[in-house]
C-alpha cells in the first residue's frame, strides 16, 4: 500500500499542527522536503538534487543497498525480544571487540545515543559508589534528564547546573584560555580538571566520572590538544571516578586515522567506557556501551537485571555488522584520510582569501571552519554564517552551524563524500564569500 503523498505546503501545515513545535527542521523559514536520498545525496520532491555536507548518521551513505538487503532479510526471517538465544548479538559483538582495545570488552545495546549515555552515567556510578560527574562547557550528550543535567549545552537554557555537575573548561586552542601559542596546551586545561576534583573533594563530594566526546562537535568541531585526555584519565582515576568516551558523533572511522576518535590521543590512552550512536546503523535506531569487565560486573553485582527489549535485536545487530561490512569492503576509512585531508587543505586555501575565515580544524571528515569578524579579536561571526548556510542552500548543499556562536561551519558528510564534492562545496563557499565581503566593503564606504 503506497503512503499519501502531500504537497510541500500541505506536508508543512499538517506538520505544525501536529508535531511539536520545539521539534525543528533544517532551514525552517524554508524547509527542503526530502523523499528520497542515495549515498552523499538527498533528493526533494522536485527531483531537485542536493549535497549533504551533514548527515553523519548516515555513515556510509543514505539508503546504502547492502544495508537495505541485509535488513529486509532479517526482518523477514526474525526480529524478536533479545531475551531470546540468538547469534547476531554475539557475532557482531565480537566484530566490535575487535577494533577496541582489548580491556574495552564488554558489550551493552540499546536504541539510541541517549540511552547510550544514560546506561554509561549508571555504570559508572554504580562502579565506583560515587554520584558527581565532570563535563565540558558547551557540550551535549542526549536528550533524557539524567543527560541534560550533564550538558550544559542545555541545562544553562533550563533550571541550571546541579550541585553533582562540575564544568571544565572546554580545551578550544582558538577562543579557550589557553590558546595555540601555549607551550602544553594539553596539560594546561588538564590541569583545570584536576583543579575541580580538588575543589569537589574540599565540599566532601566524590567524582564518578569524566564525560566527554572524544571530539566536542557542538561545542564547535574542537580537537584536543596532545596529552590532554591521558592526563584527565589519570586524575580522574586517582579521584576514584572512571573516564567515559562519547564516540556517538564521531566513531566508527570517521577520523580516517583510526577508528575511534579516542585514539587520536594514542595507543596508552584509554576510556573506562566507550558509547556509540548515530553512525553505528546509518540511521537505523541502534546504540552500543562498551566497557571493561571489572565495570560490568559491578553492574551486575547490584542485583538488578538490566533489560533492553530492542537493543541488540537481530535486524539491529544485521544492520550493525552490514555496517562494518561497508566500511571495511568501500576503505571508507582511507575515504576519510583522502578526501577529508583534500578538503581541509582546500579550506586552508579559502583562509588565505578570505578574512573572514578565522580557523579551519579538524581530522578526517569531521571539519570546522570559523568564521570571525576580524582575526584579531576572534569575535564570531555569527550572522556571516547562518547567511553562507543560507546561500549555499540555494546552491543545493546542504551545511549548517556549530558552536557556543553558530559560528563554526561544519563538515561531517557521509563517508562516502568525494573529492568533487569537497571541490564543490569550496567554489561554493569561495564566491559566497566574495560576494559578502564585497558587500561589506561598501556598507564601509557608505558609512
């Protein structure tokens, strides 16, 4: 039975009547309807093609055919309750195992990156007996309650932070406090981490955990400094507490270096507990909490059965493994390191042009470019590239902002984005802004 088929505006209108307002879509004075989509391409209801420069759930591409084979099969054979004996569960736990280290060896699924992080905040605590949890400033880690009050990204909009949360710094060597020209940026905010601990420890409060994605995205596409997270673990070790790796945005190989975002930092440097979401079933409802043996068995310990109906069903987990089939069989990885390097370099080039572009930073195909009123003061510029994402709308690429401003461009395509689609985007961007800061340049000369 084929579904209705609405008109643009109708689709719309039945939209606001019905779906939450607080729920937004891309470009809401405008919204590009989408009905259908293949690898790096949406398609709206006009055949119109656009490049998605954004959509890092769908990790190896939109509506890849291995993954749409392979989850029509399951779903015809068998998808029940996960109480059930079944093998994709553990063969697709053992293809995980195998790209973590080798303490990280114990799985959990569920459905979604916020569950993810939720069972990993009760693991942690239940671990260590401890309640506190150290996070960085402007990060997001899910939309539950127990998630929003360890993202300040939200929780500043909301009643506040709560006593048990403590803020660091977000380690940003371009706006931070401690910038590029620092002899070890790394231990230098480290250190702010430390210093927090202390000051939870003078109040008679004792710390579970660190939280942090291992590459902040809404904090503005930040890459850590070298030593930073290794440092952290020790401090937070010696604290009592456990380090927890968000990877929900950027696992799965998208660094191209490595396969999780973590081991940027090196191969000494571990995580207590990893989460994975979005990529890990290009947009089918699956999430994952990795973690050692001593922390799962403490789970266990409590005497409470942890039960998840959906997560790690055998469609799910078929999906999952099609996944890694993909990127391991389409070298999405070297994808990443190859067109992720040329279109850093391609932006570079753009910064040289252009004053208005403040910093390009980035590793693989998660890049950030800033935009900044004047490279002196590094003030955001916000409306600069809300009207760039505006424009490149129009030149049928699909972009959008990050940041504690909206002031980052980001890159985060599916792994499949080419090196025509990176030149693409920057002639794109290259005449946008010229033609923005031609306009500014007469708005000087009339004022």
């Amino acid at each position: 039975m084929a579904l209705e088929v609405f008109h643009k505006d109708e689709t719309l209108q039945m939209r606001r009547k019905l779906i939450g307002q607080s729920c937004r879509l891309f470009f809401s004075r405008d919204p590009v309807k989408i009905v259908r989509a293949r690898g790096q391409y949406l398609y709206d209801e006009n055949g119109m093609q656009y490049l998605d420069c954004i959509s890092n759930v769908q990790h190896v591409g939109h509506c890849h055919p291995s993954l749409t084979q392979d989850a029509a099969a399951q779903m015809d054979l068998l998808n029940s309750n996960t109480r059930f004996l079944h093998d994709n569960i553990v063969l697709y736990a053992d293809r995980l195992a195998a790209t973590l280290p080798k303490k990280l060896c114990v799985f959990y699924f569920v459905n979604s990156g916020s569950e993810a992080n939720d069972l990993a905040l009760r693991l942690a605590r239940q671990y260590t007996r401890h309640q506190d949890v150290i996070v960085l400033d402007h990060a997001y880690h899910g939309h539950l309650t127990s998630l929003i009050d360890i993202s300040p990204y939200k929780f500043r909009k909301l009643e506040g932070q709560k006593e048990w949360v403590h803020v660091a710094p977000l380690p940003d060597t371009y706006h931070g406090i401690y910038r590029e020209d620092h002899p070890d940026p790394g231990q230098a905010y480290a250190d702010t981490v430390k210093s927090l601990i202390d000051e939870a420890h003078k109040k008679g409060r004792k710390i579970s955990s660190f939280f942090a994605e291992s590459l902040p995205s809404v904090g503005g596409q930040i890459i850590f400094p070298t030593g930073y997270c290794k440092r952290i673990a020790e401090y937070v070790r010696e604290a009592g507490g456990v380090y927890v790796a968000d990877e929900i945005q950027t696992g799965f190989g998208r660094v191209g270096s490595h396969f999780w975002a973590f081991q940027l930092q090196g191969e000494d440097f571990c995580p207590d507990i990893v989460t994975m979401g979005k990529p890990i079933g290009n947009g089918h409802p699956i999430a994952c909490v990795a973690t050692t043996e001593e922390i799962a068995a403490a789970f266990t310990a409590s005497g409470v059965e942890y039960f998840n109906t959906f997560g790690g069903n055998p469609v799910s987990c078929a999906i999952g493994l099609a996944v890694l089939d993909v990127i391991e069989k389409e070298d999405l990885r070297g994808n990443a390191v190859r067109v992720g390097g040329h279109l850093k370099q391609l932006l570079l080039q753009l910064q040289t042009k252009h004053p208005l572009i403040g910093d390009v930073r980035g590793v693989g195909l998660f890049i950030g470019m800033e935009l900044v009123k004047d490279r002196a003061s590094r003030k955001p510029a916000t409306e600069e590239a809300a009207h760039l994402v505006r424009r490149l709308k129009e030149e049928r690429i699909v972009m959008s902002t990050d940041g504690p401003w909206d002031s980052v461009i980001k890159f985060k395509p599916p792994m499949c984005f080419s090196i025509e689609d990176a030149e693409r985007v920057c002639t794109c961007i290259d005449q946008i802004l010229r033609e923005l800061e031609h306009t500014h340049q007469k708005e000087d000369c009339g004022s």
